[in-house]
C-alpha cells in the first residue's frame, strides 16, 4: 500500500528533480498530485513516462495527503505549508522559511535522523539550504572523531543555486559574451558570464550575507550549537553543483589517516583523493550524482588541529530534492510506516 504525495512547486527545477528521484528510487505513491501556480493548472509534467496534470496549489485542498514535498519558494511556503500541515499532511519543506523555527526540525538525514521525530510538533519538517547540507554531511563523522570547533569555509555555488531563471542567465550571457552582443543582468547583481560574484542572497547589518548566515546558523542546529562558521559564499559561472573549500579547526589534534578513514566509512560520502591531475572531483562532475564528494584532504601545515577539504555536491539533488525525499523515507520507515 502507497502513499498520497503532493509536490507543491513541481515545474520548477527543484520539484522537476524530486519527480525524477521518486521515479528513480521507486518511492511508494500510489497517487502523486503535482502543483504549482495558476498559470501551470492545467499543464501536464512527465513522471515515468506517464503524464501528470499540474494543479492549483493555491486551490488545492490537502485533506487526505500524507506528505507534501514544498519548493515552490519561501513566501508561497509561509501560505500554504500551515494549510496542509493543519489539513494532515506532513510537510517537508525545501525552502528557508521554518528552518529556524524552534518547533520545526532541520534535517540531513546522514546527520541528525533522529531530530526528524519532532515533526509532531507542527506537521512541518524543514530541509536545509543546499550549501549547508553537503558541508554538514562532511563534517559529521569527523565531528565525531574529535569535537569541531571552527569551520572556514568559502563556496563556489552554482546558478543552480539562483532556480531555472539563474541557469538562463549564465547561457543567455555566455552567448551574448561569444556574440559580440550585450549582457544583460536580471537575476544576479553583477555579469556571471565568465566571473565570480561574492554575494549571495541580501547583505546583513554585519556585512555578511544571509546565505553566509545560514550556513553558521543552520550547522549550528543540525549538528552542533558550538560551532564556530565563517563563510564566505560565491557565485561561480557553472550550471549545476557546490564545491566548498573548508578549513576545519578541531578542540584537539586530528589525525589525518584517520580522518579519511571515517569520511570513506560514512553514509552519503565518496572519498576521490588523489595527489594527482584529475585526483579530485569538479563540480561538473558531480551534477546528477547523489554522493557528497570528499577531496584534497590534508592537514594544515602548521596547526595539528587543523584539517582542510574540498567538498562538492549537485546541488538541486543533494542539496535539494534528494534530501527532501530521504527524509520522506524515513518517515515512512517510521512514524508513517503502513502495515505490510
């Protein structure tokens, strides 16, 4: 016996990504219903092969849905996750909008499974940002090795990051650059064709943006109220996929050996570090890939407590949809769980 799946935002690139990982993981619905604004109602999506008719979110009435997968943006999730959550449905959320709420647990599965019980308390389970989840996998099984103190970290975020509108603009620019035409910005708050820009989402009073805050705040959550992060966060001219340089200070000396060691053990992780051209893993090579990819593991070379990675991800699939849905199994193999 299947579950009753709403996926609230399914045209976008996140909800088009959580279809294809349910096919493809062969998640048990027995009725999937596919929504989105009023200008997609009436639209129909593919879904293993077959035809899905998109409807109303804003109409929609989710009495007898079970879970409800949400990304179709933060302020559309303040409306309408509440609706659903009152209305039965557990819902996993893929925006920022309750990832701080005190009553609403932030989960990566590889991580903290256990704070997904707490969903009770408002029907709502919140995923977190996309840079915060791959960084977070990684740093769990050192954490528990030896107690994480501090974590640099600067990323290299994909326009992924920006939804389908972001990837556009990296094309459209890239062939007016290669055009002799102009470039033209909308989404990003400078050229991305052929840059980096360090910002990412709105500047902070403190000067740091609100993704370099998530990325402490969230962490400190998920895995530990203690950890120091500084981050810096930048956009780079790629379609899909993170990478995170990460210099990770410890409360006491690391060994390196054993580092990689618990990274090759742990769940969700793939260790491709050689000292060697091509020994490592590129953003482009992890786009369609579920793993956290691990490289250029090595010690700091003057403080024994001090370890540095290289940690990439696609993130509209780990980062994302892929998360959401792990988290949907772990619900269905315990609080939701049917009877066989």
């Amino acid at each position: 016996m299947g579950y009753k799946v709403a996926i609230a935002g399914a045209t976008g690139a996140v909800g088009k990504e959580m279809l294809d990982i349910l096919a493809e993981r062969k998640f048990p619905a027995d009725d999937l219903i596919p929504l989105a604004s009023e200008r997609s109602a009436g639209d129909f999506i593919d879904f293993a092969g077959d035809g899905l008719e998109v409807r109303n979110l804003a109409e929609f009435d989710f009495k007898g849905v079970e879970i409800g997968l949400f990304s179709p943006g933060g302020a559309v999730s303040a409306i309408h996750a509440p609706r659903a959550a009152e209305a039965g449905c557990v819902v996993i959320d893929n925006t920022s909008h309750f990832r701080m709420d005190p009553d609403v647990p932030l989960v990566v599965p590889e991580v903290n499974p256990d704070a997904i019980a707490g969903y009770t308390a408002r029907n709502i389970i919140a995923n977190p940002n996309c840079s915060t989840i791959q960084m977070v996998v990684a740093l769990k099984p050192l954490h528990d090795m030896q107690p994480i103190k501090r974590v640099n970290v600067a990323t290299y975020q994909s326009t992924a990051g920006a939804g389908q509108a972001g990837m556009n603009e990296l094309f459209e620019q890239t062939r007016s650059v290669y055009g002799g035409g102009s470039v033209e910005r909308t989404e990003f708050t400078k050229q991305i064709a052929f840059n980096v820009i360090p910002h990412i989402d709105s500047f902070m009073d403190d000067g740091f943006t609100k993704e370099e805050w998530k990325m402490r705040v969230e962490t400190q959550k998920i895995l530990d109220p203690a950890i120091e992060v500084c981050a810096t966060c930048v956009r780079v001219p790629v379609f899909i996929g993170h990478g995170e340089a990460c210099h990770i200070e410890f409360e006491g000396p690391i060994d390196e050996d054993a580092a990689r060691k618990a990274l090759e053990a742990a769940p969700g992780i793939s260790v491709v570090d050689y000292r060697a051209d091509e020994g490592y893993v590129t953003l482009v090579e992890a786009a369609g890939e579920d793993k956290v990819y691990v490289s250029r593991i090595r010690k700091d070379p003057d403080l024994d407590n001090v370890l540095c990675l290289w940690v990439v991800s696609d993130n509209l699939r780990k980062g994302a949809a892929l998360n959401t849905i792990q988290i949907a199994e772990e619900l269905i193999k315990g609080a939701l769980a049917k009877a066989a």
